[in-house]
C-alpha cells in the first residue's frame, strides 16, 4: 500500500489513512494513471505497480512499518495518475 493522503492527515489523530494499491502484477503498468516502480525505487522485493483505480481506506493500525518513500518523480507521477482517475482536471488535472 502507497499512503497518498497529504501529510497533514497522516499526522493528525484521524484514525484511518488513504491509500493506494501496489501490485506485483506489473502487466497493470499498462492501465491509464498507474505507476510503474521497480524494485529499488520502492524498496519492496520485486517490481511494482501503484494501481491509482484502486484507492482503499484502511486502519492506520494495518501499517505497521515504512519501506520507504518514493522518489519525487514517482510522487509526481502517481498524483497525476490520481488526478486523472477521479477526473480532477479543476484541481490542476490534466
């Protein structure tokens, strides 16, 4: 999971956190907003993918401890990813 909340929610004493899915199927690369990451950039065992489609709320308590944080280009790319599938173009979308 990719928190994607901003920082100031992460922080706060809201008990749940928004999240994207990664997947190691990295055959969903190819859908529209997704990201793919590889191994090193995401500190996980193998190459991934930040699926956007599929943003989940969970308990923080679910997230027990911090890979790592993905470089800024990949930031900038999984924001872009979330701003074209809620169809945010308002926002500062595409």
């Amino acid at each position: 999971m990719l928190i994607i909340q901003a920082d100031a929610f992460t922080k706060s004493a809201i008990a749940t956190v928004m999240v994207a899915a990664v997947s190691t199927n990295t055959r969903l690369a190819a859908s529209p907003g997704n990201v793919a990451l590889t191994a090193r950039q995401s500190g996980l065992p193998k190459d991934s993918v930040v699926n956007v489609s599929q943003i989940l709320t969970v308990d923080r308590s679910f997230l027990t401890q911090r890979v790592r944080r993905l470089p800024p280009n990949k930031i900038q790319e999984v924001d872009l990813g979330l701003l074209r599938v809620l169809d945010l173009r308002g926002a500062g979308g595409i």
